[in-house]
C-alpha cells in the first residue's frame, strides 16, 4: 500500500562565476606542442605561470601521471591554498566512500495519533535526515511534484482529514544553517541557502521578473507562494535604450521577507533569479500543508517546526506510514560537481557526521572525513576543512593533498561515480564554455572553483597518447579579471592534452 518515491536529477546549477570583463580565445596549439620532453613542458607551464598580472599572486600547481607515478610539475606543492569549491572533491570523495555510491536518504512519515476512519486524530509527523533532492528540479519545474506524491499516498491511505499540526522534525541535523567563515553579505543568494535535516526547493523561493506591456509595469512572482513569505517589488522599469537589467534581491535576516530590486529594462527577457528562506523545515512544512489542502486532506492544525512543538515525540508510540527514498549517491555527487552546488555539498558533509558519527553537523562530519584521509594516506592536518562546500575562506588545502586525493578515487571502486560527477572541458557543467575546439575538450574533467581572490581547477586530463593524469592548478591573492586566470588554467589543460612524450637526446 505504501508509495516509495526516487527522483532523478536532470538540472545543474551553475557555480558563482565573477562578471566577465574580458573575452580570451583559447587557440589549440596541437602542432606546436605535440611532442615535447618532461623538462619542455615544465618550461612551457612555467612561462605560463610567469604572468606579469599575477606578480602579487601565489600559484599552487601539482601534476602527476597515474600511469608511471611520476610528478611533471610541482609548484608550492605542500603550501596551503584557499580551494573555494575545489575543496567539494574532498566532500564528495569522502561520501561516495564512507556512504556508498547506493546510498540513499530515507524521509519518513508518522501519524502521532489514531487513524479514525479517514481522520488521523493527531499530528502527521515528516521525520527529515537531510535530503537535499526534495525540489522542483527533477520534476520539469513542478516543485510541489513530491508534496503532493506524499498527499496521494495519505489517500491511498484513507486519510482525508489531520485534526493535528504537520510537524517536520529536523533534530537529526544541528540548527547551524550557515558555514563558518561565510560572508554575511552572502546569505540571501542561492549559493549560501541554509542546510537542515528537511528541505524543499533547494531551500530557496524563485524568482521571475518580466515587463508587462499591457500593465507598462514591471512584474515579480515568486513561488511557492505561502504564508510568511512576502516579495516586496521594489524594481524600477527603464527605456532600453537609457538603462539596462541589475537585478538584486535582498532577504531581511532572521525573517522572510525578500526585496527585488534594481532596474530592469522594458526590453529584456524573462529573468529568474531565487532567495534563500529563513528556517528551512518550517518553509517545507508550510509547502506541504499547503499541497495537502490543496489535494483535499483537511488540516485543521498548523505546520510547525518540531523546535516550536511542547512536547518530545515518542516513535515507539507513533504509526509509521511510509518513506521517501531520494535518489542514489552518485546521481546527487553529479549536482554537487558538475554544477558546484554548495547547498547538497553541505548537506552531504553533515549527512557524513549523521551515519558515522551519530550526528548531523559539519564538526561530526569534519571529524569523519578526516579519519577517513588518514587512512588513504592523506595527512589530515594539511586539510582545514570549515565546511563541505568551500564557500568559507577559512579553507585550506595544498595542491599535493588533492592530486593524492585525485590518485586514490582513480584506483578505487567509487571511481566510475567520482569521474562521472566531474564537468567535463567544453561540454558540460561549470566547464560548459571552457577550452571548446581544443583538443582539451572531451578530454578533461575537473572541478572548478571560484570565491573573491581565488579561482582553482582540478581533476583529470589524458594526454594525446592517452596517459592519464592528475592535476591540481590553484591561484590566490590576484587582483587581475578571473578570466585571466581561467585562460592560464586553460592553456596549461590544453598543452597537457597535447602532449606527447619525446625523449631526450
């Protein structure tokens, strides 16, 4: 009788990308570098490295072959580096082996009293252990597609009527919902939502502004629309050809009400933009009420978070209904990489704490991680982790450290999954656009990264021979446009995709 819901992930989101101010051609230089000695192509990286606009900044650069073992480059090697999202490698190569590229998160629901006929005589509890896939983006855009899955299933059940609250108990994860060392400035974009044991639409209400010709009006809609939320418009509308779109939204902190503002100009498109929510489980409580109401299951209580109910629940004495079951590990690594997803990459850190220490909070999940690179070999004191997505500067990691890291995934069974989750150089991901028409293209997969004064790029190339290698190339501390440093990151992808091995004479 019970209903087991998956869901399959289908949108990336893309990851925080600096205004570009500048536009480079990356040109393929295939003859020029197809066969090259070790210490040449050490020659060519380091000219490339010798950029005068990164006089003030500190590269960090590691490139190893897995098949021979051996190091084509080091630079500052066993310094420490902000990763920004390189450091979602770590993450993610850490749950796909302590979790399993199988596992799944288990949402469970509980009737809190008597079934009566088609009454449930009590309160419907949503029992959350952190699945971050519960959201519109697996479904074409239908966010309410699982809320009101849940609804049918309370159907099939005979329930049309809940005299009690719809409580969503979140006590499995801590009530830190923002990393450490994230800027403040941060937390109304979608890149900083908060993490909880419950979530729905990636934490985040959406945002569509557009011009109505009729109306001569600028027009913001957002949903889900529930109570508590409130968009206020405040968007000024200009002539195309005296003003263009800048579009800001702002949440006031420890409430949920959101400002749109900025200009938006009479000609330009639709645009969709998202705000982060304040208290997540309370917000999908509100949404699934809603669903229910709206399927036509009578509630005659209120949704609440479990923190604002009275009293503790006792499962022993509560009726399990049915569960949802998210999709596999390796479906939802995909949306952390290839997207840079900071919301799963954090909820995924403290679902490490949840099943190997008891726990969900990102100290637990630290905790665990590090056990686990000590015993692939990684020194864990090189590896300052302050959160799972590397959104917080307080990050710190050598450039060795994850070539080590790229080294272990490669000889391990989770690296079909952990290869797979990469974006891959000119066709997908927040790699989409980069290193197209090279021979890069296709051919390497790696992670990008960017926060202020940090870009990263990490994973794999193959060389034209086919070798495969490992490579970790970071720069802080630049002061330069990003797509300076991209276009040396690039260059140094494409001369290695070109290589080819010529022995001294």
């Amino acid at each position: 009788m019970f209903k087991y819901f998956s869901i399959v992930c289908c949108l990336f989101i893309s990851e925080i990308f600096a205004q570009d101010t500048l536009k480079y051609a990356i040109k393929d230089t295939t003859e020029e570098y197809e066969y090259l000695t070790v210490s040449e192509l050490q020659d060519k990286i380091t000219s490339l490295l010798s950029d005068t606009n990164f006089y003030t900044a500190n590269w960090g650069v590691v490139i190893r072959s897995l098949k021979t073992g051996e190091y084509l480059y080091q630079k500052d090697e066993n310094k420490l580096f902000t990763p920004a999202s390189n450091l979602k490698l770590f993450t993610t190569a850490a749950g796909l082996s302590l979790l399993g590229s199988g596992y799944r998160y288990t949402t469970n629901i509980y009737a809190d009293g008597e079934i009566n006929y088609s009454t449930l005589e009590g309160n419907l509890i949503v029992q959350g252990t952190g699945d971050p896939t519960i959201s519109g983006r697996f479904y074409s855009g239908n966010i309410y597609k699982v809320f009101d899955d849940w609804a049918d299933s309370l159907l099939e059940l005979g329930i049309t009527k809940i005299k009690g609250n719809i409580i969503g108990d979140d006590d499995l994860f801590d009530e830190k919902g923002l990393g450490e060392g994230w800027s403040w400035d941060y937390e109304t974009y979608w890149y900083a939502a908060q993490s909880s044991a419950i979530s729905f639409n990636d934490n985040c209400v959406d945002i569509t502004i557009y011009y109505d010709k009729k109306l001569d009006s600028i027009i913001v809609k957002y949903s889900p629309v529930v109570k508590g939320i409130v968009v206020i418009n405040d968007v000024v509308p200009v002539s195309p050809g005296t003003g263009s779109t800048d579009i800001d939204v702002y949440r006031e902190r420890g409430t949920n009400i959101i400002t749109v503002s900025g200009t938006f100009s009479q000609g330009s498109d639709t645009l969709k933009t998202y705000a982060t929510v304040f208290n997540p489980t309370l917000f999908a409580m509100m949404v699934f009420k809603d669903r229910l109401e709206k399927k036509g299951i009578k509630v005659l209580g209120y949704a609440i978070d479990i923190d604002d109910y009275n009293k503790s629940i006792d499962y022993s004495k509560t009726q399990f209904l049915f569960s949802y079951y998210s999709p596999y590990l390796f479906e939802i690594v995909k949306v952390i990489n290839k997207g840079s997803q900071n919301f799963f990459a954090e909820q995924l850190l403290k679902t490490i704490g949840l099943e190997k220490k008891g726990f969900g909070s990102v100290e637990n999940g630290i905790l665990a991680c590090k056990e686990w690179f000590a015993e692939i070999g990684l020194n864990p004191d090189h590896i300052l982790m302050a959160d799972g997505s590397g959104l917080s500067h307080l990050n710190r990691v050598t450039p060795k450290q994850i070539v080590l890291l790229l080294r272990y995934m490669y000889a391990s069974k989770n690296f079909g999954a952990f290869f797979s989750s990469l974006p891959i150089a000119g066709v997908d991901g927040t790699l989409a656009r980069r290193m197209k028409n090279t021979r890069a293209e296709n051919s390497v997969r790696a992670k990008t990264g960017f926060i202020g004064f940090t870009r990263s790029l990490s994973g794999y190339a193959f060389t034209a021979e086919g070798e495969p290698l490992a490579f970790s190339l970071i720069v802080n501390n630049f002061n330069v446009p990003v797509k300076l440093a991209e276009n040396i990151q690039d260059s140094i992808c494409i001369l290695l995709s070109n290589f080819k091995r010529k022995h001294s004479e």
